[in-house]
C-alpha cells in the first residue's frame, strides 16, 4: 500500500514540475493529518530559500513549539543542510524521505542530533528527480549550490 | 571606527524593531558592495522561515555558485541551525556575528565544515537582543522553537 503522505508530497512535486520548477515537494503532518504542503520554488517565486521543505513549513504558518515536536515531515528527496538546519531548528522529531539517491542531504549529521530519518527508495520519487536532473543539470546545480 | 556592514546589519534589525518585529538584521556582501539586505519576517509576514539572514538572501536573489563562495554574510546575531544550514548549503566561506551571548547557534559545527565565523561582540547588537527578550520572551521563544 502507498504512503498517502509521501503520494501527498509526491503530488506537490509534480505540480511543481507542471509550473516549470523543480520536482521536489513535501508536505507536514501532526496528529495523522495535513497541515502544510509545498513544492520548490526557486522557478516558480525566484526564490533561493523556498526548497519544497521550506515552502511547506512556510504555508503551514507560524506553529506552536509544541505542534513540530510531535510533527512529522514528509519530503520527496533527501533534505539538504538548509533544510536539514530548519528541521534542527524546529526540533521535527520525524523526517520521511521519498529517496537519496538524486541527492543526500547531512543524514548523519541529523540523526547525530536525535532526529528519526525513515528513507524510502521510492522508485516515482528516483524517477521524477533523474528525468528532471538529466533535463536541466544547470538548474538542478543551482538549487544545490553547485 | 565600526564596520559599515556590521552598522547596516544593525539598521535592518531596528527597522525591523521599528515594524514591531523581532530586531535581528542581515547583510549579504559581496566584492565589498552589499548585494542583500534583510531582517527577521515572523511578525510582519508571518513567516516561519524568513529569519533576518533567510530575508537576506532571498533579497539578494537567485544568485551564481561563484557569487556565494566570495561572499560575506553579516549577522547581529550568531546564526540558528536553519541559517547556519543554508550558509552551509550555498558554500558562503564566512560569517560575521553581532553577537553570540543572546544566542547561539552550532558554530562549532559550521567551523567544523570549513566556515569563517567572525564573533563580534557587539554592544549595540546585545542591547537590542536583550532589550527586545525581556519585552518579548514568548515571541522570542517562538523564533527559535523554544
């Protein structure tokens, strides 16, 4: 049976692809339900801070402590160290991770500092980031700051 | 004679004051012209992700790999995990903070990965950050998801 978070976030990051950006997208969960979701939008916004984790912190608003400590965030790919560093900051418990394959993020950092990582090897999420990365290296090298 | 960028870091942080805002502000320089500017956004935006140095750069723009690793990023404040992140993200080789007695953030880490940090040890910067804490606690506490 499929995820209906990680196919949630998956969601996020095909529309993101459908407006020209980058394929990523994840969404926040809290007591078995949705409160936030996003995609990137380094494209879409202009934006060198709204990776698809960030946006959706961003559209699940200003949150009580006590809301991200039993919260669990869902992205598509491995988060990087911005996003990884949000994920610390806030004190997510919980981060689930479509793939890390296109990319890997500080994992040992992160469990280093008690975060639980459940990596999956989510064959739609490898397959929307390798199309994307093959079609623009140039874009994809950019959102990594590379 | 007090450093220009450090000086204009600290005028974003007391706009920032001025709009009713958490007063930490930021500046992006780069090839010795400031490039960015920013300041704390929870309050005026409502954001969760728009910390003074995340306002900073993504005022500064959707900016070339080569650009981020000769820049400076300036802080009145040491930077938390989510910005230290995303200057570790982006390769941006040195950070100067107002201050770390207020708060501070994983230096030791952020060295440990190849990052100037230069620690000032701000009069102006701490009175701001200590006047606005005893104001302010749980607006604070938000900020840093205490």
């Amino acid at each position: 049976m499929k995820d209906p978070f990680m196919q949630a976030a998956l969601e996020e990051a095909r529309k993101g692809r459908r407006e020209g950006g980058i394929p990523i997208g994840s969404v926040l969960v809290i007591d078995g339900r949705i409160v936030g979701r996003g995609h990137n939008q380094r494209v879409q916004k202009g934006s060198c801070v709204l990776h698809a984790e960030m946006d959706c912190l961003e559209n699940a608003g200003r949150l009580k402590a006590s809301d991200y400590r039993r919260a669990t965030l869902y992205s598509t790919l491995s988060p990087c160290d911005m996003c990884s560093g949000t994920v610390l900051l806030y004190g997510i418990p919980k981060v689930v991770v479509g793939e890390n394959l296109s990319f890997q993020g500080p994992e040992a950092y992160v469990r280093s500092r008690g975060v639980e990582l459940d990596i999956r090897d989510d064959a739609e999420c490898k397959q929307l980031m390798q199309d994307f990365i093959a079609q623009q290296p140039a874009l994809w090298n950019e959102d990594i700051g590379e």
